[in-house]
C-alpha cells in the first residue's frame, strides 16, 4: 500500500510540474516603424490576434498601439508583455519618430521586399538614419518583409545593404523575418522577446537615461523660447558676493588695522606712516 501511494504522489507531482505556472510578465514597449505601405498595421493585427476590418485599408496617418500577451509565447516558457506602437510612415509622420525614440526597449521594422531597388534603398538609408546616433542606438532590431520576391531571400537583401555591418556599428542585435511565413514570423517575434529578457537591466537604465535627456531637451527648448534660460543659470549657479574689505586705519598709532579675513601675517605688510620732520631740528 505504502509503494502504491509513493508512485501516485510521484506522478501528480510530475504532472504539475508539467504545468508549473510561469513568472509573472513583463512589459517592454516596442516601436512599429516603416515606410508607408509596409505592412506595419497588418503585422500589428497579426501579432496581438486581432482581426483586420475590411474598412481599415488606409495608411495610417498617426499612432496606433496594440497588445501581445505573454499568453502567445507560453509553449516558448517566455513570460512577456509587448507594448506595440506604430507610428505612421508618410514624410509627415517620419519627422515625428524621433520623439518616441527614448521610451522604446526594441524596435521592428517594415519593409516592402516586392519593391524596386530604388525603394529598398531609400527604405533602408532611413532605418540607418533611425539607428545611427539617436536613442535606438543599441537595441535590438527585428527587420520583418513583406510580400516575396523571385530569386530574392533575406539573408540576400541583408548582405545586399550592408544591414550586418549597420548593425555591427550601432551595436544592434538585428534579426530578418518574413512576415508571410507565419513559423519564420514566429521565430522573429520569440527571438525578439529573448533578446529582451536577456537585456533587460542594460535596456531599463538606457530608457530612463533617453527619457530624462528628452525632458530636459524639451524644457531647454521650452526656456530658450521665451528667454528664461538666463535666468535659470543665474539661479542654478549661483555665487556668493565678494565683498571687498577696505583698510581700517588706527588714528593713534597710524598703523593699518589687519581684518579678520587677512591672510597669515607672514602676508601683512605694516604700512606706519613716519612723522613729519620738526623744522627746527631741520634748521640746526
């Protein structure tokens, strides 16, 4: 009886073990980029679950945000949240990225690989000029394709643009998926998630350093507008007045008084003021 109740608590116990719950999640805020027509609203929909309404064909024209929950990546034991904020990509809209730059753990970005080389071009010299010197600098990158191309793969493209050597210089762990292949898309997204996770601290600290930096920037701005940066200077360093001693002279004695703020005496030189001649004894 005592065997039979040890091999019933042994396989419950490796049963639940089977189904241990995960840690608790946690929440990284990713920037959606892309030129226009991309894909970046059709990934958003794909990768947090929700449908597309047949209405919602237009180019977005502003921000949208959706959510992935860590639900999706139970199989891959990976417990995240993603913030997804996708940012519109006409030439309107691409002067305002920047400002997002600083609240931003990772960034995903959209291109359009059934279009020319002229296109690609331009596609890619302004995801260097999104990652070069700016807040993304470091932080990883998942490159995700749209539509296919004929004799054309992505290990291709990313030699073709010098994507690796881009990524080498700022730093960016970079991964290239196609978002028609929805295993290839899965790797992308899980292999992102990892790469966050596993920077989690280096990444936290980099977000509240960008994100003070922007504030200060902001409000630097703010100030030189309407002329008060003097003044907050002036208020910020702010020095003591000197005052300037003058020489107290002792009638009596004339003899200079020293002030209590003199230096050592070994500094002091005594100024005593020598009498006048007396004209008698001048004459004899």
């Amino acid at each position: 009886m005592g065997v039979l109740c040890a091999k019933l608590c042994r396989y419950f116990c490796s049963s639940c073990c089977c189904f241990r719950a995960l840690p608790p999640p946690e929440e990284f805020q990713v920037l959606l980029l892309g030129p226009a027509g991309s894909g970046k609203t059709e990934l958003g929909h794909r990768v947090s679950g929700r449908e597309r309404g047949g209405d919602d064909l237009d180019p977005t024209n502003g921000v949208r945000c959706y959510r992935m929950e860590s639900a999706a990546l139970q199989r891959e034991e990976i417990a995240v949240d993603l913030q997804l904020t996708e940012v519109g990509g006409n030439a309107e809209m691409q002067r305002l990225w920047k400002h997002y730059y600083a609240a931003s753990h990772a960034l995903i970005y959209c291109f359009d690989l059934g279009s020319g080389m002229e296109e690609l071009e331009d596609t890619f010299a302004l995801l260097r000029k999104c990652l070069q010197g700016t807040a993304l600098d470091g932080k990883p990158v998942l490159l995700v394709a749209k539509r296919h191309r004929d004799g054309v793969q992505l290990y291709d493209v990313e030699h073709s643009f010098g994507l690796d050597q881009l990524a080498r210089s700022c730093g960016c762990p970079l991964h290239i998926c196609h978002m028609d292949d929805a295993r290839d898309l899965g790797h992308g997204i899980v292999w992102l998630c990892r790469q966050l996770v596993a920077r989690r601290p280096m990444l936290e600290q980099r977000v509240r350093y960008d994100v003070n930096m922007q504030v200060w920037h902001r409000r630097k701005k703010t100030l030189l507008s309407s002329s008060k940066m003097a003044q907050v200077h002036r208020g910020r360093f702010r020095r003591p007045n000197r005052k300037l001693w003058p020489l107290a002279v002792d009638s009596v004695n004339q003899t200079t008084v020293r002030p209590s703020t003199a230096p050592p005496t070994i500094f002091l030189v005594r100024l005593r003021q020598e009498a006048a001649p007396n004209p008698e004894q001048a004459a004899s």
